[in-house]
C-alpha cells in the first residue's frame, strides 16, 4: 500500500473520550475510498490523523512500506494531502496564494510554474485571470478552488478530502470533481484518494470504494465477491 494505518487511535484530550477505536486501513494505488457517516462520528478525527496533522495516541502510520518517523513527516504531508471544507486562504490575489507553499521549508525544492497553475484552473472552468483574482473577492466555491490547486500543483500522492464541497453550488462542485479526475489521470506517480461526503450520490460517483463511521469505528459499507480482506477496517 501507499499508506497503511495500523490500529491508530485518537483520543480527546480533555475528556480522554475515545473518538477513533484502533483502526486498520491500507490505501493502494488507485483506491478511490469514500466515507460517509452522520456528523460527529469521526470521519475528520480519522482524516486528520491519517494525515498526521493530529498526534496519535495508537497505533503508527507506514508509507510505502517504512513507518513514518518524526523526521518523515513534513515529506509525508507533502504526499498525503489533506483538504479541508473551509479552506484557509491568506490576503492578496489567488496566485499569492498559491505561491505561498513555496515559501515553506518542505517545498524549497520546487518553484511556483504559473503555466500550470493556470491550467489547472482551466480544467476546473476558470478563466486566465483567475489567478490575479483578490482573494477577498472570491466565492465559497472559487475559494475551495484556489485551495484545491494549491495542493495539486505540488504534485501529491493521495488526497484526503474533508467535505471539500459540502457547502458550495453545484457548478463548484462539479468544478471540483473534474479537478480531481484530471488529477487521478495527470502522471505516472501512484494516485489514490479518501472523500468524506454526505451525499450518497458523491460518494458513489467519486469512489469505489464506500466505508461508513460511526461512534469512531470504521467499516466496510458494501464489497464486492473479491474484496481483498485485507483492506477491509
């Protein structure tokens, strides 16, 4: 697998409530994983610790087969991007934005290609003067957009996407589906993904793979006759 999370566990730490039992789970090259699940049930606290943005409290991570350390992190978040509903975006025009990793100690070894940028935002419906947009003009949708691009451009290996269109129109959305397609089909590198979604029509669109939560457990929703056991939680 690309990723594999043996038996990790998150708690909360004021109340130590356990808010993700120890969960197994393998991501392969290619897997296209959905996830849905009622509110509250842990779906980000599993995104989030999968993508070692939050401390375990069990278990460990492996990437390609080597457990991640302290050290490996920062590579590992560059590979294993995670996309959030809510998007953080900083002052000044959509390119600044994008721009910014690039400023960051794990990125210093790529520069900002414009040329692709562009074409990114191409792909998802904008036009060329997306990218000298202010950032404080842009909608909910254009905004999830921007963050989008800003993650692609760097090339990741998998994504895990946190409701990435929860609140936004249904052209945004598209937008962002498309974008995510294109991506799977960019390059030779091993692609795979995990979307979080409410909306069963998503799921099933964007996935082949459905798992539910709940209460912090997660579960194989539906399997096909040759469902390898071994990705089953």
């Amino acid at each position: 697998p690309i990723v594999d999370a043996e038996d990790i566990t998150r708690r909360d730490p004021l109340s130590g409530q356990m808010l993700l039992q120890p969960t197994r789970f393998a991501l392969y090259a290619g897997d296209r994983v959905a996830i849905t699940g009622p509110s509250g049930s842990g779906k980000s606290v599993f995104l989030r610790a999968f993508a070692l943005l939050d401390p375990l409290d069990g278990g460990r991570m492996a990437w390609h087969g080597k457990r991640v350390g302290r050290a490996a992190i920062p590579r590992y978040r560059r590979n294993v991007a995670y996309i959030r509903q809510r998007p953080a975006i900083i002052d000044g025009s959509v390119e600044d934005n994008l721009r910014y990793p690039f400023s960051l100690k794990a990125y210093r070894d790529v520069s900002f290609d414009r040329a692709r940028a562009a074409s990114l935002a191409l792909q998802a419906g904008r036009g060329a003067d997306f990218l000298d947009k202010r950032a404080s003009d842009l909608s909910g949708g254009e905004a999830q957009i921007a963050a989008l691009i800003r993650v692609l451009q760097l090339s990741p290996e998998v994504l895990l996407l946190d409701e990435p269109t929860a609140s936004l129109d249904p052209e945004s959305s598209h937008a962002i589906e498309g974008l995510i397609e294109a991506w799977f089909n960019a390059d030779d590198k091993p692609h795979a993904s995990v979307w979080v979604s409410h909306d069963p029509a998503q799921a099933k669109r964007m996935s082949e793979r459905h798992l539910t939560m709940r209460a912090g457990v997660l579960a194989e929703a539906a399997r096909s006759p040759n469902a390898d056991e071994e990705r089953t939680q």
